[in-house]
C-alpha cells in the first residue's frame, strides 16, 4: 500500500476514523472521571555517610553508592513496615480491617497490610546526594500524609535498633572475652605468685646482683689463695734444703733472741779462754750453753720449716675449698638466673594478659556506651505534608495519551473498514486487478460541471422574501 493509496483511504473513510477517535477520547474522559483519585505524600531523609562516628572521617566515596542502596533496600523491608502497623496500630483500624477482609483475609493481618504497604511505597534516592526520598500513594491525603511519616520514622527507629543491636552483640561477645581474660590473668597472676613464693625470688629484686658481687668476691679470693699456695710451696721446697736462709727463720725474733744469747755466749767463751784457759770449768759451762743455744736455733729453724710446710698443706685445702664455693656459687647464679627468666616469662604473661583485658575491657565499654545511644546518622529531612492534588488519575496525561490512542486506533478502524469493502480508488490498482494495460481515464464531468455551474447559480437565486 503506496502513501497515496492510504491518503485516499483516510479522505474516503475520514468521518468513520473521526468517530471512532472521539470515542476514543469520550471513553478515556469517562474512565479518567470515573477512576478513584489517589494521592501520593513525599518524606525525605539524609543519610549521612560517616567511616568513623568519633573522628568524623569522610566515607569513601566508591562505598556511598552501595551502602545507599542497603539504606533503600533497609527502608523497604518488611520491618519497617511491620514497626509502621504497629506505630499507627493500622491493624486495629476499621478502614483498613476492611481493606483486608475485601481482598480475602489472607494470613496473618498485620503481615498482609505490611507487604500491601510496601507495594504502595516508592522510594527514590538522589543521585548527587545522601538524600532518599519516600512516596506513598493512597486514596485519603491524610492518611497518605501519616503513612509516609510513619514510614520515615520507622526507618530512623529501625536504622537506631539494627545499630543497638550490634552494639550489644559486640557488647555481650567482649563481655565473654573479658570474662575469659580475666579468668587467665587470675591464673597466670597465681602462678607468678605461687612460684615466687617457691622459689623466694621476684623478678625485678637485686639478689642475683648480690649474687654475682659474692661471685666476683670468691674469684678474688681464689686469685689470691693460689698467690699464697705457690709462695707457700716455693718455701717449702726452699726450706727442704738450707731452711736457715729463710726469711721466716731470718725474721723470726725467738731465732733472733737465741742467736744474740749465742753471740753473747761465744763472746764470753771467748774471754774465759783467753784469761782462763780452755780448762777451766766456766769455759766448759759456756761451751755447753753455746751447744744447747745452737741446738734451739736448729729446732727453732726446723719448726719453722715444717710450718712452712703446713701452710703450703693449708694453702693449697683453701684452694680447693674457694674453688668449690665458686662453683657452686657459679651454679647457684645459673639457677638463680633460670628461675629469674622464668619468674621474668610468667610476669610477661601477666603483663600480656593485663594488656589483652584492657583491651577488651575498653571496646566492651565502647561497645556498651554504643548499645544505650539512640543516635543515628539518619534525620528526617523534610516531612510528608499531606497533598493539595491527587496524583492520579492524571487528567492531561491521560487524555494526551488517549490522544495518541485514538489516533492510532481511528487510522487501523479505517483500515480494517478497507479491508472489509475493498474498493479500487485510483487507475493504477486496474492493472494489477485485470491484468490488461489502461488505455485511457475518464474525468469526473459531473464534479467539474458543478463545479462550473455554480457561480452563474449563485446569480439566478432569488431573494426570500419574509
């Protein structure tokens, strides 16, 4: 079908087309009219996105797109249309007990009106923004005006019980840790106690100090001993060959005393016998006294060198004992080190343990101020004033719509009208139809001389008269 062909279809069946567009349009007018009026109330809210409460950090931004979302999808839970029943008490309302019963009283009141307030509810966040906005249709302004607050506030509340909810979770799983905590730094407090008490020790005294002066005491002591043993056995090897040149026995004053008498004593022997003569009896008494003197400096010398000989004996046991003393002092500082370390290892536990308790005892008195706050990062923005026009049915869109409608409707009724009682309106559809060429077209004379004739008939008519 050319353009011209639907051209002189539409001029041939135009009065049908028209009529059926202003049915069409009467029809769209009476619905429209008819149609029960709804009227839709608007509530905004602003989330305000924080990544830390305390510090007031900024939230990054690639989380707001997201976490505004789980904000719409928190507003159009069922929760918060449950908390929106409840708040209103809309299950005790006549009007809406109606609502339910006339579509079937079906489960549970409370849950239908939710899940039917839920489909009336439109939520719409910004782009650009934090701000979400909550519509609600219904066919009462103020009730429409109501639910949407009701709706807002439910989400606020809702925001404020899932955050206090949380918070005491946190609360009460910090709270088992604490007590856990607690449990093993009592424990480990005990053990460090138990074992100082053992072992007569604390971590942090100075008694292996005194131990390692006692130490550096017995190695002295050790160094000059085995001085005095090496003098003592060099003496006593000395004092087995010619002991009288001793110095002990040099400065020995007893030796001294007997060598002076004996010097006295020759001198004496000496002046008998030269006024006297050798015979002579005190020459004999002195040579005896000379002999008995001479015979205590020899056994004054020999005791002397024997004591030399005792003192090396001694010397060298008093080695031996500083040597066993230092080692088992040695010993002593080793396990007293040990068990320093372990006293040492038993108090970082407890100072670990102290640590983690404080650490748990903070976040669960954070945790706790969190679970009692009724704060929220939500605020109603701008409530739902109840509206002055309803928000359907819309008259001008409607009826431009119907306009459409019935354009298109008109145009295929007299299409179909076509179909219906084909008719061949102009030459060029003969020869497809009888297969033979067109050889000539006659014109409309009847047309044309009307045409003509009518200005000469406008002439001849004459005047009524009244």
């Amino acid at each position: 079908m050319g353009s011209q062909q639907f051209y002189l279809i539409l001029r041939a069946r135009w009065k049908f087309a028209l009529f059926v567009f202003l049915c069409v349009m009467v029809l769209a007018l009476i619905v429209t009219l008819l149609m029960p009026r709804t009227y839709t109330a608007s509530a905004s809210v602003v989330v305000e996105m924080k990544a830390d409460p305390i510090a007031s950090t900024p939230y990054p931004q690639q989380l707001l797109a997201s976490d505004i979302a789980t904000q719409v999808d928190i507003i159009g839970s069922r929760r918060v249309a449950l908390r929106v029943v409840k708040d209103l008490k809309l299950d005790q309302a006549p009007d809406f007990k109606e609502l339910w019963e006339s579509e079937g009283s079906q489960g549970d009141i409370g849950d239908w009106l939710a899940d039917y307030l839920i489909k009336q509810l439109l939520i719409t966040p910004s782009k650009d923004s934090n701000v979400i906005q909550l519509s609600l249709r219904w066919r009462d302004p103020k009730t429409a005006a109501a639910l949407a607050n009701a709706f807002a506030q439910a989400y606020i509340e809702t925001n404020i019980d899932l955050k206090v909810d949380s918070a005491r979770q946190y609360a009460n799983l910090f709270e088992e840790q604490a007590r856990a905590l607690r449990a093993d730094l009592e424990a480990k407090q005990k053990k460090l106690s138990d074992y100082q008490n053992a072992t007569g020790i604390v971590a942090t005294d100075d008694k292996l100090d005194v131990e390692n002066a006692r130490l550096a005491e017995l190695t002295t002591q050790l160094v000059q001993i085995q001085t005095q043993r090496e003098e003592s056995q060099s003496r006593e090897r000395q004092a087995s060959g010619d002991y009288q040149s001793l110095p002990e026995v040099l400065q020995s004053p007893v030796i001294a005393s007997l060598k002076a008498e004996l010097s006295k004593a020759e001198a004496r022997r000496r002046d008998i016998g030269q006024t006297l003569g050798r015979n002579y009896p005190d020459y004999k008494d002195v040579e005896a006294e000379i002999a008995g003197l001479r015979d205590r400096i020899a056994q004054e010398s020999a005791r002397i060198a024997a004591s030399l000989g005792n003192a090396a004996q001694v010397d060298a046991r008093r080695e031996s004992d500083i040597k066993a003393a230092l080692e088992a002092q040695k010993q002593r500082i080793l396990d007293l080190r040990h068990q320093h370390d372990q006293a040492i290892d038993l108090e970082n536990d407890v100072t670990t343990a102290q640590h983690n308790l404080d650490a748990v005892t903070a976040r669960l008195a954070q945790s706790s101020l969190e679970s009692q706050a009724r704060q929220t990062n939500v605020a109603l923005l701008a409530p739902a004033l109840e509206p002055l026009r309803p928000s359907s049915p819309r008259l001008l869109l409607n009826m431009l719509l119907a306009l459409v409608v019935g354009i298109v409707v008109a145009i295929g009724a007299a299409l179909l009208g076509e179909m219906g009682d084909r008719r061949v309106r102009q030459s060029e559809e003969l020869v497809p139809l009888l297969g033979i060429p067109l050889l000539g077209r006659i014109p409309d004379t009847t047309a044309e001389a009307r045409r003509a004739y009518a200005p000469y008939r406008r002439l001849t008519m004459k005047p009524r008269t009244t």
